[in-house]
C-alpha cells in the first residue's frame, strides 16, 4: 500500500484545512447538528447528516480519473449488475471465518479445484490453494514457500548460506518487495536489444545451489509479453542433468494466468511442466473480478511445507490458512466463482478473445499513424507497447501521456530498465469494457494530438525519471 504522511498543513482554521460544504447539504442532524465546515486532516467534533457527509466524499471522488478510461491499470473496471449484488450480500463476511460462514469457505474451495483444473495439475485433488488479496501477496506466499523447501534441503550443507531468487528484470515490483522483507538474493536477467523479458539460458547459468527457484512471468507488466516457461523448464533440466541441482519454476501468471489457458491451449506454461511448483494468478485481472483477489496454487502438498500452514481454532472449527493477513472480506470470492459459474470456459475464451482482437486492432491503427513504432502488438496478453518512431524528434512518450490525460485517458509513459533505460514507452491495456467504439475513440484523439505535438520545437520532458507515469 502506498505510504501516506500526517497532515503537512496549517492547523485547521477557516482556510483550506478545512472542507467546503454546500448549503444545499445542510440537512438537520437529528444529534446537535454540523453547524460548521469539518475539518480535513481530524476527527470533527460533530456527526454530520449521513446524506450530506455522502455527498461531500462523492464529490470529491469527482476529480478521480475515469476507470474505464484507464489503460493503464490491469484491474478490472467492470462487471455485471448481478455481480455487485452478490458482493454487496456477502461485504460483510469475514473470510477467515471458514465455520462461520462455511458456504463462503465451499466456494473458495471450488475455485481453487476449478483454478486447479485449468491449469493441468496432474491430479487436482491433489493441488493445494488458497485465495489471497491479490497476486502480490500470491507470490509472496509462493516466494515464502521456495525459501522454507531450499532452507530443508541445504540448511545442514550449506549453514549460513543466502538464498537467491533467478528472475527477469522485468518482473512485478512485489518480487522486489519479496526479496527486501525475506532477505533473499535477486539475481536478475537483465534485458538485451530487443529482448524485454527473461532468457532461459541466462536465467540457468545464474543457478547455483543457494537458488531458491526462478521465477517466469506469463505475461509481462512492461509490454504484455509471454516469458518462454517451456523453455526456462528445458534449460534447468540440462542444469539438474549437469550438476544435479533441482531448482524449481514459480510461474507468475498474474494477467497471462487467466488468459493462456482460454486462447493459448497449446502452450505449455502451468503445471504440464513437472518443473513448475506453484502458480499464482489476479482474479481481479483477466479474472474479470473488481480488486481485490488473488490465486496461488501448488503442484501438491510437497511444494507446500506443513510448516507454513497455520491452524486456527478461536472461530470456531480447525482451519488450515496459509495468508499475510487475517480478515477480509469474502465479497471478491464469491464474485470469482460467480464469473466462473457464469461464463465457463467458452464465456471467458470469448470475452479474452474480444480483448485481444481490440488490442490487436488498436496497435494496428497506432503503427499506421506513422509517428509510433511497435515494441508488441498485443496477441498474447491483449497488451501493447509503442515508443515514438526514430525520425520524431519534436515530442517524447511522455507529451503523449500528458496529451492523452487531457482527453480523459490515462495511458502510462515509463523508461525501461537495465540495460534498456534508453527506451521510454506507452503500454495500453485492454480489458473487458473497453469496447471497439471506445477503442476507435482512442485512436481517434490521439490521432488529433499528432499536429499539435509535431509543431513543438523539442521535447517538454526533461526528466523523464520525474514524468514517469508506470503502473502496474
């Protein structure tokens, strides 16, 4: 979660550390009543109405940017009427209440079969899940577990020994996060030329046997990419013929996760590959669930030490949980097996087709702008990069971005990093309501940008570390 400061402000008086309240709003309060504006950064001494304090938080919230016009963003922006119901029931359930609310914990159960069986486990009574916040808790949890299997495995050889964790340069800054706070090595592939993703021969030959496991990225965050998985599982197969290390795969399918198995049958990423010990993937992305949920599945209990699993009874019962946190709600679990149970396999393959074929269609029309070249063209993750051409001189990705921003589009314009920092680009993410009518309004302003861009004498983005607008 991002970090906030305290109030920076003056003490609250009569100027801005305080509210604006219109007179409209001034219903009676039926206890003393709000006779003043509340203050921003404390507690008001008073309640106020319930219909005014909503309407000055809703419009506030006004100044938001548009979600469905965020292209920058993986989450899910929209479901169905029928969904937001059922997450409005079930808002109130605490899901680490398994004996209380034991229907809630049956549907989570399914999932995890379900999730179990798309992506192939060689027996699916045997995988082991778990839902989670969202896929940056999944790897955590997945990290925790490589980390505890390389601890029982070399902690008699190897007393004192730092594991590491093999990864692209490219991958999800929680892979970061998980190295910082469980004091694991990174060894990172770096990206070469055209390359922006991992190298499975690179990825081996950083190995050794302090090598917790390597991650591969279904899906990368940079340009929408598949990392070659089958490949990774080859090279550390001719690793493990060498010198006997058995290093095993976590596969962070985050966005891919819940695409691949729809439009990519054929490719061999998930559990098919021995090699590949755990999955994590987003609900709340290709899921098609709003935020916050997340999967992470094991190849069978094995990859997941007894010792990781916690056993709780002051609830009620005795129930397994493997998590970071506690309590949350059960609402995003009950939403992703309502768009498991409502789309099925054909439902999501249509829906994630529909989202390649706009992102296909959407590239198409930028390259043919003339002033963009292509880094990807979506027909994976329905993603793609673009960077300006070699011959524009007179703008940069970053004017791009702040000229989108003022029609109402929020398009991300990021460097690269090492050894690409060279590179800046824009990445546009379809998702599921981003519909080919808006897609051609996209296209269509940012088509009407192009002229005025052109006319300026170089560039407005002078530090471009500062103009970054990159998310996940």
């Amino acid at each position: 979660m991002p970090l906030h400061r305290g109030n920076t402000e003056a003490p609250d008086g009569d100027g801005p550390g305080r509210l604006s309240v219109n007179p409209f709003f001034g219903e009676a309060n039926p206890v003393g009543g709000m006779t003043e504006a509340p203050p921003r950064h404390r507690l008001p001494d008073a309640p106020m109405a319930p219909s005014s304090a909503y309407q000055v938080v809703h419009d506030e919230l006004m100044l938001d940017g548009n979600s469905r016009l965020n292209l920058a963003t993986f989450v899910t922006t929209w479901m169905e009427p029928q969904a937001n119901a059922l997450m409005a029931e079930c808002r109130d359930k605490n899901m680490i209440d398994k004996d209380e609310y034991p229907r809630t914990a049956e549907l989570e159960r399914r999932c995890v079969a379900m999730l179990a069986d798309l992506w192939n486990a060689p027996d699916p009574s045997s995988a082991v899940g778990c839902s989670t916040t969202g896929s940056s808790e999944a790897c955590m949890l997945a990290g925790m577990a490589l980390k505890r299997r390389w601890m029982r495995r070399n902690a008699d050889r190897y007393p004192g020994a730092r594991p590491n964790l093999v990864m692209g340069i490219n991958v999800q800054v929680c892979w970061d996060k998980f190295c910082n706070f469980w004091e694991v090595e990174p060894r990172l592939v770096p990206m070469e030329g055209e390359r922006f993703h991992l190298d499975p021969q690179a990825a081996a030959e950083l190995c050794d046997e302090n090598t917790i496991g390597v991650v591969g990225i279904l899906g990368s965050t940079f340009d929408g990419s598949y990392e070659p998985i089958a490949d990774l599982c080859a090279a550390l197969d001719t690793v493990q013929e060498r010198t006997g290390l058995d290093v095993p795969v976590h596969v962070d399918g985050a966005s891919g996760g819940m695409v691949a198995p729809f439009l990519d049958e054929d490719l061999e990423w998930d559990f098919r590959l021995p090699r590949v010990a755990s999955i994590n993937s987003s609900g709340h992305k290709y899921g098609l669930v709003y935020p916050g949920v997340g999967w992470a599945l094991w190849r069978d209990k094995e990859a997941l030490p007894e010792e990781l699993v916690f056993r709780v009874n002051y609830l009620g019962g005795d129930m397994p949980t493997f998590a970071l946190n506690f309590s949350r709600p059960g609402a995003q679990v009950v939403a992703q097996y309502y768009s498991f149970l409502r789309l099925g396999r054909e439902g999501y393959r249509a829906v994630q087709q529909a989202a390649r074929d706009v992102a296909g269609q959407v590239a198409e029309a930028v390259e043919k702008l003339g002033d963009f070249r292509l880094l990807t063209r979506g027909d994976q993750l329905p993603v793609f990069a673009f960077t300006t051409a070699p011959d524009v001189t007179a703008y940069d990705v970053f004017d791009v971005s702040r000229r989108m921003r003022e029609a109402g589009w929020l398009v991300p314009a990021y460097t690269f990093p090492p050894h690409r920092e060279d590179l800046s680009v824009l990445r546009v993410v379809c998702r599921n309501g981003f519909s080919t009518d808006l897609a051609e309004l996209f296209v269509e302003d940012l088509s009407r940008s192009l002229p005025e861009l052109r006319r300026q004498p170089r560039p407005a983005t002078h530090d471009k570390g500062a103009a970054t607008g990159f998310h996940h």
